[in-house]
C-alpha cells in the first residue's frame, strides 16, 4: 500500500489548532512538546561505536536530511536505543523525536516490528501534521528501514535485508517513485515534463507536491541540481 | 518575555495618523466616486486630493497615477499590461532573476504561454545588478526591463537612477531600432521599477530614478493594505488585466477604495517625510544586528551587500540549521521574523533570491531576515542578540548537517 493514500489530519484553522485554548498555532500540542524537547537525539559527545547499525535519508539541497544510530540486541533483534540527528523543519524534527520514543518504548520493538512503521503512525501519534507538511517531513521510517538492512548487512544475515520496492506514489495514475525516477533520467527535470512523461497528478493534484519533492530529490541525486 | 517584531518587509502596522485619515472615509463619506451627487462628489474629490498629494511626492503627474489592490497588481499591469500591449514592437523582455514573485511570475507567464523571450539578471554574489549587466542584455526587440529599487528579501538597493538614465539615452541613440508609433515619440525599451520595499528608505523621485513604470504599495509603509499604485509615465500605453467600468481611465476597473488610497497617500506622505532621519536611525540598529550576530554566534553569512541595502534589513543564513525550525524556536521567545526556507513556502522551494546569489539550497534553508521598523528599539535589538545564540546551538545540536565553510568564511 503506498504511503501517500492516506488524507492527513488537519485542522480547519491556521493549520492545526491546539487543544489548549482554541489558538491556532502551526502544529499540534504533541508536535510542539517533541520540537521543542526533542527525545533521543545524538549527543555531540555521544560515541557512534557504541551503536550497531546506522541508517541515512535526504539531502539538505531537497530540504531535510536524517541519519538515526541504533543499538540492537544482536540476541532479540530488539531496539535497545535509538538516537537520531535532523538538518529539517518543525515537523521533521517531531516526527523523529516521536518515532524514536516508539521504536524503543515497552522494552523496545523488534527490528520486524519496527520496519512496519509507516509514517501514518507516526502522524497518528503526532495528533496530525499540516497536510503539505506531511509528504516531505515524515522521513524516519525510511531511515529506520535504512538502518534496520545496515545491522543485518554488518551481521552477515544478507537474507534479512530487504530492498525498498518502488512506492505508488500517485494511487489514480499508478506512477510509483521509480517511474518518476526514470522520468527524471530520461531528462524530464520539471513537473510539466514528469507529467507529460508519466501522467502523474493528472486529475490527482493532491500528489503534487510529494511528485515535487521526487523531482527535486532525484534532479540533485544525478545532476546535482 | 518581549514582543519583538521584525517582519517590516513583510507587512507594517498602520500608523495611526493613516488611520485616522482613513476613518471618515470608512464612515460617513462612504461616497462612491463615481456617482453624480454630492456624496460621490465627496468621495471623488478626496481621491484626486489623494493622486494629487501622490503625484507631487513622486514628482510626477497625478493623471500618470493608476490605483490598483496592491504591489502585486500594479507588477503584474506592468509586465502583462505593457508588454501585450506593445508586442508589435519585439517581444522580448529583461527581469532579473531575484524579482519579487509577481514580477518574474508574470514574465514567466509570458514566456511560457505567449511567446515572449525573457532575459534573467543574475545578480552578483552581493545581490547587486550593475548597469553594464543591464545594458548588455537590451537587444533591438526588447521592449520592457524590470529591475527592483530594493528587494524584498536581501535589502540591496539597485543603482535605478543610473540605469534608467542609461535606458533613455539608449532609446535617444537608438531612434530607429523600432519604430514609433504612439504620441510623445515614446521607444522602447521602457523602464520598470517596483518600488515596494523602497518608500520608507528612498528617494522616490521618479524624474531623478528615470523610470517609467513603477510599482508601489501601501502595506510596506504603515498604510493599509490592499491597496497600490502603478506610476506609468505619459506615453506609455498599457492594456488592462479586467475589464468594467471608466475608473482609472478603463485600465484598472472597478469602484476604487477609497478609504484605502487616502491612507496609502498619507502613509507616503510620512514616510516620504520621515525617511532621512528613520533611515539613519534604522541603519545604526541594523548594524548592530548584524556585528552582534556576527560575533556571538559561528557559522553565519550575512547575504546581501553589507552597506548597499536597506536600513531595515538584515538577512543571514545559519548554517546547518532550518529555517523554519529556527522561526519557530524565535516565535517561542516572541521573535518574530521570516525564513527563507522551503518549509514555510506551500510550493516548498527554497528563496529563489538567496539561489540566485550563487548559494546553495542549504544556505538558502538557513536564511533568516530580520525586518526592522518604527517600533524597533535598542532594547529590542539587545534582546534578539541574548536569545538568538543558544537556539542556534540547540538546532545545531540537533542538524547531521556540516555546509562547507566556503559559504561563510
């Protein structure tokens, strides 16, 4: 199922309302408490040798960028910490706070139990994100699955390590990430020219945004620009 | 815990003597100018007092005055309103590339849709446009060059006198690259200028700056917003945008706001006023600004030229941070500036302004620009430089981000 069916949760006024008062503010009063206490970020001073798998997503040129460091019990195959570091936005900063309270909560989730993690929960958990904001900002599942495939590359249990099937990105048109990449290989580097190529969006402009980051992503990954 | 605005460029408050200007038109001299009795005789006369007290700070005519809802109308009747109108004459247009959005939108518009070729000005790394730059990209076709007073996000103020003066002994010299159809034995190329950001800081002059069109607004100088005007110099013909009725010679339609002008034209009378001695005021505070800035807090690039720009405003990029995890961070100690940032944008690109400098996406997510105005006080400048510092290191502590020290050296 893809990621990007689901309809955000949003707030009718500004873009979330607080529960507080009835005072819109920007995000919900969860995504303020974890922006502004993150949980379980990095420490400058903290050792990354004292973690067994690492796990990398985004480039600051497509507008965030996250590596998460996790320490797992080679004997359960559950989380025992994980900490994160965010170059991103409010939202972006939230959702790896909240995501990295989920994975190690309850004596810590199993790395199978963890790589079902979409971002949907951790929005859920959130109490919601603006509905632009949700796309481009909610990438610490993908760092999480990222880091999950680097513990069992580095304890040689290949077979374990899954390889991120291409996403239906717009569910009307079909197009998944990987056509969009083809797209951009093929020298479409511009919205009109993806859709002209692949139909993406086309009475389906909810997509659109998350077609833009894709875009962008893919346009720095091979030409650097 | 202060209040500290600094978002001038974005909006001002409205001063109250504009209010108060404004009040009996709001009320009960609600006339519509173009009625035939008394009350819209009212209305109609304090709309020409209005143009009339406009016109002799611009120093212009007040029959060369347009009114319209704002900067982004009056940009857009220039861009689209000139260059359909004149196209028989070449249709080729120059725009720098750091352009407010309804300058270079509009000329994308028509470049995209309806055969224009469009020319973008890079500025230099200080975000300045030299004359030579503009100059060597007219050609024989090109009818129409665009350039800002000051921009919105950077501050820096182009040299338009210069350039403008420039332009029209090009169209003396070149009297036959197009020929001339209209009364005044106008040629092209004209001259635009939006001058949005400008009206508080600058000599609006239009016979020192040269122009022929320009854009100016009230919501940048204490007056209400919704509410602009377009200068555009006789001669210069321009088709409108919407169509209705005769206001505003038929060019911009509709029963005009009156309340809105007369306080647009008094908030330029005091801004215009008091600009030499707000400016000189501003400019010691935003110098403080930015030499606090620049030695509490490492890493930071202040983007713009250091001296040739606004007096209100400073634009830095702190590097390895977001920018719109940083304005929230400042919102919560009642800072309230903006970023240019794709995160707060809904297309979710990064400022094209900062870009065009030559700098890459994350400076551009880093920038931060602090807008100073009428309200900002040394008290106020001293408390953004005690809480800036450890926010910054906070999100640092948070970024994975290391940008290469190329970009703040």
């Amino acid at each position: 199922m893809s990621d990007y069916e689901q309809a955000p949760v949003v707030g009718n006024k500004g873009d979330v309302t607080t529960k507080d008062g009835g005072k819109s503010w920007f995000y919900t009063d969860v995504v303020k408490d974890h922006f502004f206490n993150p949980r379980n970020f990095m420490h400058e001073d903290a050792n990354p040798d004292d973690y067994n798998a690492i796990g990398k997503v985004g480039s600051p040129a497509c507008g965030d960028e996250l590596r998460v460091w996790m320490k797992v019990d080679p004997a359960t195959e559950k989380i025992l910490d994980f900490r994160w570091k965010t170059f991103g936005c409010g939202s972006a900063i939230a959702s790896t706070s909240m995501a990295s309270l989920m994975v190690t909560e309850n004596g810590g989730m199993t790395l199978s139990e963890a790589r079902t993690i979409k971002p949907q929960h951790i929005m859920d958990r959130l109490g919601g994100l603006p509905a632009r904001k949700f796309h481009c900002s909610v990438l610490c599942d993908k760092a999480l699955r990222d880091a999950i495939n680097d513990f069992y590359r580095r304890t040689d249990q290949v077979d374990k390590m899954v390889v991120e099937a291409s996403r239906i990105i717009d569910p009307v048109s079909k197009v998944t990430d990987h056509d969009i990449e083809e797209a951009v290989l093929d020298g479409a580097t511009t919205i009109e020219a993806v859709q002209a190529k692949t139909k993406v969006g086309i009475g389906n402009p909810s997509v659109l945004p998350a077609v833009e980051e894709l875009i962008r992503f893919y346009r720095e990954k091979y030409f650097g620009a | 815990m202060l209040n500290v605005y600094l978002d001038h460029a974005a909006t001002t408050p409205l001063d109250p003597r504009v209010l108060e200007a404004m009040l009996p038109y709001l009320k009960e001299n609600f006339g519509n100018p173009s009625s035939f009795h008394s009350v819209g005789k009212d209305a109609k006369d304090a709309l020409d007092d209005a143009r009339e007290a406009m016109a002799k700070i611009l120093h212009v005519r007040a029959d060369e005055l347009l009114f319209t809802s704002g900067g982004t109308e009056s940009d857009n009747l220039a861009v689209l309103g000139f260059c359909r109108a004149n196209q028989s004459h070449g249709k080729h247009l120059v725009v720098t590339a750091f352009e407010h959005h309804a300058v270079i939108e509009a000329a994308l518009h028509l470049e995209k849709k309806e055969g224009f070729e469009v020319t973008y000005l890079s500025p230099d790394h200080d975000g300045m446009i030299s004359l030579e730059q503009v100059m060597a990209a007219i050609r024989p076709d090109t009818i129409f060059v665009s350039v800002m007073y000051a921009n919105n996000e950077i501050g820096t103020i182009q040299p338009i006198g210069e350039i403008g003066n420039a332009i029209q002994k090009h169209r003396k010299q070149n009297p036959n690259t197009m020929p001339c159809l209209q009364p005044g034995n106008f040629q092209f190329p004209v001259f635009h200028t939006d001058a949005c950001q400008a009206t508080g800081a600058l000599d609006l002059d239009v016979e020192k700056l040269h122009v022929d069109l320009m854009t100016i607004n009230g919501s940048k100088m204490y007056g209400p917003k919704g509410v602009g005007a377009l200068y555009v110099r006789r001669g210069v013909k321009i088709q409108p945008l919407q169509f209705g009725g005769s206001q505003e010679k038929g060019i911009r339609p509709g029963t005009e706001n009156v309340a809105g002008i007369i306080g647009m034209a008094k908030a330029l009378e005091i801004a215009q006023g008091e600009r030499v001695a707000e400016s000189q005021r501003l400019t010691v505070l935003r110098d403080m600004l930015i030499a606090g800035i620049r030695e509490r807090v490492p890493k930071v690039r202040l983007n713009g030229h250091a001296t040739k720009r606004l007096p209100n405003n400073v634009n830095i990029s702190f590097m390895d941070i977001e920018g719109e995890a940083f304005i929230l961070y400042l919102d919560a100690s009642g800072i309230y500036a903006s970023t240019g940032s794709a995160c707060t944008s809904t297309t979710l690109d990064p400022s094209h302004v900062i870009l065009a400098l030559g700098l890459p996406y994350e400076v551009a997510h880093g920038s931060v620009r602090f807008s100073l105005g009428h309200a900002t006080t040394d008290a106020d400048i001293a408390y953004v430089l005690d809480t800036i510092p450890p926010l910054v290191e906070k999100l640092r502590a948070l970024s994975p981000v290391r940008v290469d020290p190329k970009y703040y050296v």
